[in-house]
C-alpha cells in the first residue's frame, strides 16, 4: 500500500529516499516486502507522502478484512 500511496502521489523511490535521508535501496527492498518498517519509519514515510497514519491503517485493515485482523489481535501461546 506504500508503494500504491507513493506513486499515486507522484513521488519517485528516489525522491522519497531523499526526504526519509535513506539509500534508494531501502525504499525499493520495503515495496518489495524483502524489509519491514517499525512504527517510528512507517510513521516518518506517512508525513513524507502526506498520509493519514489513521486512516492508512484503517485502509490496510479493510484490505485484510475482519477474519485476518481478529487473528492479528488474537495473543500467542507460549
């Protein structure tokens, strides 16, 4: 959904990496699910591509439907 977000705004990876003071690398290896973000990066690439934290996850959670977000709430057994 970044990836959809970003070039739906016209940000080029290049671009965002500039604003993110990253290595376009990065950027390319989370569109392509290779890295993940922590919520401190996630929440610096929503204010580079002037995005709703709240309504991104809001979106996302939609996409996953009802069953997927119950089992991600659900607590793991030990």
């Amino acid at each position: 959904m970044l990836a959809e977000e970003r070039r739906r705004t016209g940000v080029t990876q290049v671009a965002l990496a500039e604003s993110l003071n990253c290595p376009q690398s990065v950027i390319s290896k989370v569109e392509r699910g290779e890295r993940r973000l922590d919520f401190v990066e996630f929440v610096a690439w929503a204010d580079a591509l002037r995005l709703d934290v709240a309504g991104f996850v809001e979106t996302y959670q939609a996409r996953l439907g009802p069953a997927a977000v119950a089992k991600a709430r659900k607590p793991k057994r030990a």
